[in-house]
C-alpha cells in the first residue's frame, strides 16, 4: 500500500463530503465506423489494463480518516456489450445505457474505477464508452490509455506486433513527489504563488447573471456545448500567429474580458489546471493534473493583443510553478477552505489538447466525444476548449468545441447561452480588431439587467432545504457558550466534537464557539477530525456536516438531529 497523491486527496475529499456526486466522473465515447472486431477491442482493453497500474488500484480503508492505496495484480475486466440495431428506439435506448454508464456510482474500495460498455448501433457503427474516476485518470491519462488499447488493435488486426511505450508506474510517481528534491520545488512554487496572489480577489462573480448561491456548494451542474466554425477558427490562429501569442492565450484573454463585463471585475483570479508531469512520467497513466490560480489585471482601454500578451505570459509563468498542490496554497495564502468550493478561484478556463488516438487500419475511422455530461461540475463555471484534433483522429476541418460545465445553483441554460454567445461575438471582434482597445470590441456584448433571484427551494430541492432548516434550527437552539453542552455534560473535556477539536489541531485553548476553520482547520483534515469523533461516539456522521456547522455546539446538535431522522 502506498499514500494518495496531492491531487488524488483532494478528488477523494470531494467525493466523502458529496458521495452523489459525479463531478469526478469522466466519460470519452470512441466511435468507430467501418469493420470493426469487439472480441479484439476486449482483449486490448484488458491487456493496457495489466499494463497499468493506476487502472488497478483500489481505495483501502486507515485508522486515520484518509485511505492508503493498493494495486490489485490480477483484475477481471469487463466490457460490457449492447446490441442496439434491432431496438424500437435505438437513440432513446442509447441515452438510457450512457446515462447509467456515467452516474452509477464506484465503489472505491474494488478495482478498477473505471469501467467500459460497446455499443453496437448500426452495421459498421461501435461505439466504446468508457468512464473513469479522477482517482485513477486525468485527461492525458485517458489519451495515454486509448493510445496504447487502439495501437494494440491496430497491430492484431494487420498481423503486426504491438510494442508498449515503456513508462514508470503511477506507484513510482506517488513516491517521486514525496522525495525532498520534489518537495523542495513544491516549497518554491507555493512561495512564488503566494506573492504573485497578494491581495487578489478569489472570485469572479456575475451579478446580473444567474443567482447567488445560498447553501452548500453541492456540485450539480449543466452543461453547454458550443462549436467555433473552422473559419473562425484559422482566423484567430492567423491573429495569434501574427501577434506572437498562442491561440490559448488569445481565447483565455477573450474569455477574461467576458468575464470582466459580467463581473465589474478588472482583477481576476481564472483556474486553468496543468498536467503537472515530471519528464520521466510524461507517458505514465494515473491522476496527477494540478490546477493553478492565474491572476489577469484588465485595463478596458488597453489593445486586446496586450491583454492576450498577458495571458500568455501568466499561463507560462504558471507552467513554470506548476507543482505547487492547490491545498498547500490554500495554506500559504491563508485562505478559508470552509466549504467544497475552491477557495482560489470559483471560475476555470482549459484547454484538452491531447489529440484523438488514431487508428491506422484502412476501412475504418475514429472519432471521439469526451467530457460527457454527468449532471455535475467541480466550479461555478468552467470553459474546456478542444480542437478539432481531440475529436477526430484525422484532425478534421479545424473547427473548436468549447463544453461550458455550470453550477446549476448559479446559472440557468438561458445564462450560460448568453455568455456563449457573448465569447464567440467578442472573438470575432478581437480577430477583427486586435489593436483597438479591449473595452471598445463588440460594446453589445454587456452585463444585462439582473433578474429575481431563482426560487431557493427549487433549486435546492424540498427534501435538501427542509434537511437544511432542521439543522439549522437545532444548531441555533444548542447550548451557547458557558451553559451545559448537548452530551456528556458531566465530562470536564466538554463535548465530544470539541474533544474531537482539541485533538485534530492540537490545541488546549478551543472552546464550544471555536470555528474550525479559522482555528486552523482545513479541507483534508476535516475526514481526520470526522474519524476521531466516530471513535468517540461510536456512530457515524456525515463529513458535509462540518463545513456545514463548524462549530462543536453547532455540531452537537446538527448531530443530534440528523441521528434522530
């Protein structure tokens, strides 16, 4: 057994506070039209499985609240097989079975997480779907894999031989960033970030649009997806090409001015994650992708080729200090981790670049849909750019998608279209007009009037606010301050939960009125401070319970009231 990465304990977090969720659910659909053999597909799948590790691990129980991991040697794995020609309704039917592909749960605890369905649609037409959990895969890891299952494929059916590509394992890269040469860049990194974000503001909010959340950030989303014509496309790369900026800094400016219209914001904190591999683990499988908080200033009656300039130069820059772990930044910059939204930016802007494996077998062509909708999101908002490349394996007309992923408790459909439509209309007149003054393009492009907010309870369901109000009451009927606490009254330690406080941070001088956060508590220690007060009371709790009442009377009592339901 061996320790989660930095980024494989915060997904694990995630997913203990929210266990519904499917924010980190990915789902890539391989379509193949032509001849094609599933006996043979199965058998390369199971192979690269056994090939990599990171696809055999498995989640295992500690005393401490936070799992170790294994890798399971020998694995069975199953592809699942739908024939769909002869179905009354075949689209309706495939919906169906990808809807169940992509919400079932994982149990963390049983190899491998992730898992794969064929689909056979019509007469020459498959489609592999395969969706895995961000504990064992980032978005180059998924390439990676399909990489090596479709050469296998490729060489078997031409009668040639299949070579793996030699890479370590995802065991040996956990154990490289715990070395102290590594550590020691981390350090670096945090320092350097820690002053490039003093004084940022970590949000970006849009008032005009959608509501403001009121509760829990509990990740569920929508999703809209958006194409950018092929001509307007060679367009921005002829506009990038000529001004010495590279087309992801040329959208991530577009974008930031989308955002400052809608925000009144002119200093911006954008995520964009990294894929954070050291050189030796380029071709190694398994979760290892970092996000960086980019800080962009906006002068309005500045060119938008200065804006994009900036960009480019903050994305480098972050490339640069990109392994630093977005915990101990949180840590370095003092930030309140209270809560499942990320405490450095609410807003996330990437590109997947990793290009759709091709197969090189005459008679048969490749595409392939990634990002599938779960009904969830990890942000208020998040923009993932993908050329033409990443969809099709013979890199087709050029033409981008961007999936716009949106926090429902935010942002309407209606919401989100407009800044869709807002980006593509400020890009054309970027393309138009790189010089003119970034404030100047496109003037239509604006914040609208706000509207009432949602109905709360329809947002969060009546079932979800009548929990809420039951807590709440409880917590705010709890002993205050010097009177009796809720159990173990007699005791001179007090409460449980404050035991439980003084425990985990390790501190005498905590009180019933102590908030856990601002004592010092963060995101991954809440599962240690859960399992010590499991130990103490011999029952279990929910973890979303402390970052909603942080507080030990608070807890006492929200306790209470969830064990009597």
């Amino acid at each position: 057994m061996f320790p989660l990465s930095a980024a494989q304990k915060i997904v694990w977090l995630q997913q203990q506070v929210l266990p519904e969720s499917r924010a980190y659910h990915a789902t890539a659909v391989i379509e193949f039209h032509g001849e094609f053999d599933p006996v043979v597909i199965r058998r390369c799948i199971a192979d690269a499985v056994g090939r990599h590790d990171a696809f055999r691990i498995r989640m295992c129980d500690t005393d401490s609240g936070i799992p170790l991991q294994e890798v399971v040697a020998d694995i069975s794995v199953e592809v699942s097989r739908f024939d769909l020609r002869d179905a009354d309704d075949p689209a309706g039917r495939r919906e169906e079975l990808l809807r169940g592909q992509v919400s079932s749960a994982f149990d963390l605890r049983t190899a491998p997480l992730v898992r794969w369905m064929l689909l056979h649609l019509a007469d020459g037409h498959w489609q592999l779907v395969m969706t895995e959990h961000h504990l064992v895969h980032d978005g180059r890891s998924t390439v990676i894999f399909l990489n090596d299952v479709l050469d296998q494929y490729a060489a078997e059916m031409s009668g040639g031989d299949h070579v793996p590509a030699a890479a370590p394992s995802y065991e040996e890269y956990v154990a490289h960033t715990g070395s102290d040469e590594y550590r020691a860049r981390v350090a670096a990194d945090v320092a350097w970030w820690a002053e490039r974000l003093d004084g940022a503001r970590f949000s970006v909010d849009f008032p005009t649009l959608g509501t403001r959340r009121s509760a829990l950030f509990d990740h569920r989303g929508g999703q809209f997806r958006q194409v950018l014509p092929a001509a307007l496309m060679d367009q921005v790369r002829d506009v990038a090409q000529e001004s010495g900026h590279t087309v992801f800094a040329t959208l991530l400016a577009v974008h930031a001015e989308l955002c400052r219209r809608h925000s009144g914001q002119d200093d911006l904190v954008i995520g964009m994650p990294l894929a954070n591999r050291p050189v030796e683990f380029e071709h190694t499988v398994g979760m290892m992708v970092g996000a960086v908080p980019l800080r962009l200033a906006i002068d309005p009656l500045a060119p938008g080729s200065d804006l994009a300039e900036e960009a480019m130069t903050a994305v480098f820059d972050a490339i640069d200090h990109e392994s630093a772990p977005i915990q101990d930044l949180v840590t370095a910059l003092k930030r309140s981790s209270k809560g499942l939204g990320n405490p450095l930016f609410n807003i996330m802007f990437a590109m997947h670049d990793a290009p759709c494996p091709p197969v090189k077998i005459p008679g048969l062509s490749v595409n392939m849909e990634i990002a599938v909708s779960a009904g969830s999101t990890k942000f208020d908002l998040s923009v993932v750019v993908m050329p033409d490349k990443v969809l099709q394996a013979d890199h087709g007309d050029h033409g981008y998608e961007l999936v716009w992923e949106y926090s429902t408790q935010m942002f309407g459909p209606e919401d989100v279209e407009t800044l869709a439509t807002g980006f593509e209309t400020l890009l054309r007149a970027y393309v138009a007009r790189p010089s003119a003054p970034i404030g100047t393009l496109a003037p239509a492009v604006a914040a609208r009037p706000a509207h009432d907010a949602r109905n709360e309870d329809e947002e969060f369901g009546a079932a979800d606010a009548a929990d809420a109000a039951d807590a709440a009451e409880a917590a705010e009927a709890a002993p205050r301050a010097g009177e009796a606490p809720a159990t173990d009254a007699g005791t001179p330690s007090g409460s449980l939960w404050l035991q439980a406080f003084r425990h985990i941070l390790e501190r005498d001088d905590i009180d019933e009125d102590t908030d856990f956060f601002q004592a010092g508590g963060y995101s991954l220690l809440v599962p240690l401070l859960v399992a010590h007060y499991e130990t103490l009371a011999g029952r279990r709790t929910p973890t979303s319970l402390v970052f909603e009442f942080s507080l030990p009377r608070e807890l006492e009592a929200a306790t209470a009231a969830t064990a009597g339901r």
